[in-house]
C-alpha cells in the first residue's frame, strides 16, 4: 500500500497534529501517513491523537532531532 508523505519539520504544537488530521480526512481508509516532525511535543500528541481517534500509529522514530510517524487511517465505521 502507498503511504502519503507530510512534512511539518519547523512547526510547533499543535500545528503538526492538526495537519496531519486535515491530510488523514482526505485519505482512503486503511491508507498510510507518514508525518515528518521536529517539535520534541509531537511525540506525546500523536500518541494521543491516535489513541482518541482510533487511527492506528503503526511505527515512530527518531534520527537527528528529526521525528517520524506512520499512522493508518481507520476504518469508517
């Protein structure tokens, strides 16, 4: 499956989060997003977010101050 790319490297809280929502509300069920993140909050907020939500935050990383996140979008109910 191919996974979308979203770059929010700069931003700060809660802008990452609320990005990746809008990108999320424009996928397909069952699709990919991988969000790019420098904001050391993010961590924390995307766990929630997907906890709230019910996306699945498949994989995090980080490399270089550099934060990585894949979250599957769920499916519609």
């Amino acid at each position: 499956m191919s996974e979308t790319l979203l770059d929010v490297k700069g931003m700060a809280c809660p802008l990452p989060v609320l990005r990746a929502n809008r990108a999320l509300r424009a996928l397909e069920p069952g699709a990919r997003l991988r969000v790019l993140a420098t904001d050391r909050a993010a961590v924390g907020d995307f766990q929630a977010y997907c906890r709230e939500t019910g996306h699945a935050l498949l994989a995090f990383s980080e490399e270089g101050g550099v934060y990585s996140f894949v979250i599957r979008k769920k499916a519609q109910p």
